[in-house]
C-alpha cells in the first residue's frame, strides 16, 4: 500500500494485495520518518486526480471490507469520532465535539457529537447513526468479524440525549478511546432504512446467531449483500460510480459540512479517478502517457524505467517507509505445515536477502516478526533465519521426510497414508514482486524433492480463497498500526474460525494468553516485555515466513502540489493544483 491509511483504527490490519511491492532503506531505521516540509503556496480547489489500481477492491462496504484498496477509497467518504493529527498521530475530534469523558475505572466512554454535521445526502449526523454503527459492528451475522475483535469489550451504548452516546465496557482495554472513536459513523437512514435495529441492544446481540430474531437475520443479509457497491457517508467526497475492471470515480461533494471548520480536512481536487489497470508495466505506459497522476512504482520500475530527463521533468518520487510486511502464510491446518519442523525448514529454504537483491534491487530488509520496526514492541534481537537449505532438509529428515519411492519428490506417511511434499503458492496476479517470489522459491525447493506450483489468481477470487482457508500457502501483506500495535486479529486462535484474520488457522494458548493480557495492560512498559516473549514465540514456530518491509515510492505528476510524507505515507487529501495547471474538468463549487 503505497499511500497511509488514514482511516482512525490504525491498529485494524488490512490485507496488501492491490498494490505493488516497496523497497527499503535501512539507514534510517530508529525512528518514524520526518516529515517534510509544506510548500508554503496558497491551496485551491479544482482539477482531478487519477491514480493507478492493480485490480478492483474486493467490495465498498465500509464494515465488511478488509483489503487497503477498499480502505484507501473509504477514506474518503466516511468519517469517525475522532482522527488523528496526520504529523503528531495524538487523537483530535472530529465528528466528535471532544475527546471523550472517560470514567476514572476506564469502563465508561462517552462522546458528543458536533451539531453542524451532515451526511452527504444532506440529513443531519447525530447519536442515533453513532449508535445504529455500533449495533452493526456488534451484529454477528454481518461479514466484519475482523473488525468486530476490537469491539469485543463493548457490552452497552445508549443515547444520554440526540447527541449524547455512551459506551459501557466489560474490562479495561488501552486502546477503547482509540478504536470506539475509531467507528465509522454510518447513516442508519440509508443503511437500515426501517430501523431494524432500533429497539434492539448490544446484549440482544450477544445471543447465539440461531436465536437471534428474523428481522435481524434479514437486516444482516441485506447488509452484507446490498451496499458493497453503494457508500454513502460525512466525508468530503461522495462516491460516483463504478467501472469494474476500469475505474472507481469519487466527487468532492459540493455541501460537505466541514468546509470551513477548523480542525477537519479541507478537500481540494475535484474528483478522484482510480483507474484499475492489471499490469503495472502498463500503467507506467500510461503515467507516462498523461493518463494516469500519480502511481506506485515497483523497485525495476523506481531503479530502471523513470529515470529519465523527461520523466524527472513531469513527474517527482517520493520515497518513504510503508508500514506492512510480506510474509509467506503457512496453512497450519495442512497436512504438511501443521508440523513447525516443516514451516522452519521452509524459512530455511528461503533466500529472503537474496530475493531483496534480485527482486527489490537491493532496496529491501529482510524482517523477523509482525511489528512495524518503527515500533518500541518490535524486538531487535529476535534470532534471524538465514538461507540455510541443508540445515532446512536436515530438518526434514528429521521429521520423517524421504523419498521412500524414488520418484524425486520427497514423502511421508501422515494419519496412515503416504503423502508427497506437493502444494501450490497462491499469488494475486499483476504482483509481479510475490510472483517473482514464489518462483525463486519454487525453483529452490525442487532441488531437494519438494514440488510447489504457483498459480496466480485475481484479486478479488483469491481474497475469497483466502477467507475461506482454500490454499496451502499465499503470498499476502499485512498494513502494521504506526501507533500502538494490536495483533489478536490476526494471530489470536478464535480468529481462525468465522472468517476471521487468522487465516493460516494459527493456535498457541501461550500466545492465547499474551494477547489478552496485553489487551488489559496500560502500562507502556509492561505491553513491550509481553509483546517481545509473542515475537519470541511465532519466532520459534514459523507459522508465516516473514519476508520483507520496504519503502514505498509513488511518481507524482508535478502539477500536483502538496504533497508530503508523513509518518502514515501520503495524504491526496491535502493535495492540490494551482489554477494556472489545472488539467480536468470544469470546477465545482461549494454551495
């Protein structure tokens, strides 16, 4: 993911599949990236920018989605009750009058929301859609199991008045002021249009799914299957259209409540375009061309093709660490990866710093663990898997792996039958990066008896391959939070089942236990020491063969001015182009 997500729950993890690799510069370690300066040139609005998509985003659905792509355009179109300064990262209001009134046992969250603001279709945002959010959150039969972990702690919210919420919670949990202002606040008029969930309260939806009430049932299907294609939300653009396979467009809404308010994001471009284009090398054509304003380059592209006179004359790269990791997750439910000897031996084959040389062109660095490394958590003397591949096949060995039959594949007998060392590498396909992974992979493993296939598959198609545990290994990414990390979406055990993150079906109760206790714990101190025995733990295991974290570089068109790094990557919102340059469209204008 080349931009920030600036959505407020950056603990919540997203899945990288849409966008190209980064690259790394490990001079720079230590500390989050400065930010540069701000051109000091007066902001205006109008123009357009259209932005490069490798494929299209699994759906729109602000709480069902987990892909960055979905993220990076839902950004734009839906609000919460608070934000965070883009520079400082501390929490600010914004649907939100204030921070919260939190009580002094920390079990009591309550917020008042801001009179003046409204949804795009011009009805007044109050508690109500603050309270109708959570309910579907909280609803078990809406597909946002992923998100619903963080809420697990909520057990009430009720109206104090119209603009009055209250949460009640069960037990303490550091980051409650975090993730409850974090809630994308959704128009209940628009998304329950018959007030389903009305009379109903949190504790109703903690009922096992088969005695909760039809009228529920029926809110929840509706929800998951007709608003995938259709946001509506407070944010600053509204959504367009949808061209599957060709592009997304979002309009600055012309009645956005918040032109003019201090403290909320001010938009400037008059549409965003996210042209999908499956072929990165192709949409460099068409960067280049004058079709595209901006895209993220892979590292061939960053170090071979864009280094012209010309190319440096229309357009500027910035470069700057992306907060995720490439990993290689292991089906811990297969067969043959359910045995650690087998996954550490898979780490062993893997020449991960020559894959940085060859794939990243030098520009990447090799990581052992799932915390930003930006991070006080993220343990640096975490032991480091070198490209081993005799120490991986003694590992094997030693784990009943042989060719019993000499046809070339190695075998064992597993629950009383032979099975040979065969499975398939899924990729999504137009990541050039992870296929060239897999290959150097493939290739290495067929030295020594073991044959993996790779298949690359579209984007959407293999996500639903994912959540439904079809593969026995993928190449994916994870975004990392760049505040305080939270991992039990991901590696807790009651996130393997339900569709739920844990997509490797990954269970340790040592680990059990660390999660939620970190969940509990306020002291800073004290969360670092558990997460470093964590990090220690999936060490050992290797149920992901961590890879890489690297920089993202995007060529910006440099009419584009406003544009920064931050400690979250770049910000279109702040974006802007001077009249005089101005390329698309007729302006629109506030009314």
């Amino acid at each position: 993911m080349r931009r920030g997500s600036w959505r407020l729950v950056l603990s919540l993890l997203l899945l990288i599949g849409c966008r190209g690799e980064e690259t790394a510069d490990t001079e720079k370690r230590g500390a989050l990236p400065a930010v540069a300066k701000h051109e000091a040139n007066t902001p205006t609005t109008g123009d357009w920018l259209v932005t490069h998509s490798l494929s299209d985003p699994e759906q729109l659905n602000p709480l069902t989605s987990n892909d960055a792509a979905a993220s990076e355009i839902l950004q734009n179109i839906f609000q919460s009750l608070l934000t965070r300064d883009p520079r400082t990262l501390e929490l600010k209001p914004l649907i939100a009058a204030a921070r919260p009134i939190i009580s002094e046992d920390k079990l009591s969250y309550t917020f008042i929301v801001r009179r003046d603001a409204r949804f795009q279709d011009g009805r007044p945002l109050t508690g109500e859609d603050v309270l109708f959010s959570i309910k579907a959150i909280k609803c078990p039969l809406v597909n946002a199991p992923f998100l619903r972990v963080y809420f697990d702690s909520v057990v009430d919210a009720r109206l104090v008045d119209p603009y009055t919420v209250r949460f009640t919670i069960k037990e303490p949990y550091f980051l409650n002021e975090s993730v409850l202002g974090g809630i994308d606040v959704l128009p209940r008029h628009y998304y329950d249009p018959t007030n389903v969930l009305k009379d109903v309260t949190l504790a109703d939806l903690q009922k096992p799914t088969d005695q909760l009430p039809s009228a529920i049932k029926k809110f929840a299907d509706e929800f998951n299957k007709n608003y995938s294609r259709n946001p509506m939300g407070s944010g600053p653009y509204q959504f367009g259209s949808w061209k599957t396979g060709r592009e997304i467009e979002l309009i600055r809404d012309q009645n956005y409540w918040g032109y003019g308010k201090e403290g909320v994001d001010q938009p400037f471009l008059d549409r965003y375009k996210y042209r999908i284009i499956n072929n990165v090398d192709a949409a460099l054509v068409t960067l280049k061309s004058g079709g595209l304003d901006e895209m993220g380059l892979t590292p061939i592209q960053h170090v071979r093709g864009t280094s012209s006179d010309r190319f440096k004359g229309d357009f500027q790269k910035h470069e700057y660490f992306a907060p995720n990791y490439s990993y290689i997750g292991w089906n811990n439910n297969h067969p043959i990866f359910r045995d650690k000897q087998v996954r550490k031996a898979m780490t062993y084959f893997t020449n991960r710093k020559q894959m940085v040389t060859t794939v990243l062109f030098g520009l990447g660095e090799v990581v052992e663990g799932p915390i930003y490394f930006f991070r006080p958590e993220y343990d640096k003397t975490l032991p480091s898997y070198p490209y081993d591949p005799k120490k991986g096949f003694e590992l094997l060995k030693e784990a009943g792996w042989s060719d019993t039959d000499g046809d070339g594949i190695l075998d064992k007998a597993i629950d009383g039958e032979k099975v040979p060392f065969r499975f398939e590498i899924k990729v999504n396909s137009g990541n050039t990066t992870r296929k060239s992974v897999a290959l150097v992979l493939q290739d290495e493993l067929r030295k020594y008896g073991i044959a993996a296939a790779v298949r690359e598959i579209d984007w959407t198609i293999f996500l639903a391959d994912v959540k439904a545990r079809k593969f026995d290994a993928v190449l994916l990414g994870w975004a990392m939070s760049v505040s305080e990390p939270d991992a039990y979406q991901v590696w807790h055990s009651s996130q393997a089942a339900n569709k739920g993150s844990n997509h490797i079906g990954y269970k340790n109760a040592r680990v059990d236990q660390i999660l939620e206790q970190y969940r509990r714990e306020f002291d800073p101190q004290k969360r670092i020491e558990l997460y470093r025995e964590f990090q220690k733990i999936l060490s050992d295991e290797q149920p992901y063969t961590f890879l890489f974290v690297g920089k993202s570089v995007a060529a910006v068109q440099r009419r584009i001015h406003g544009v920064e790094v931050l400690p979250g990557g770049l910000r279109p919102i702040d974006w802007w182009v001077p009249p005089t340059e101005q390329k698309y469209g007729q302006k629109l204008t506030a009314n």
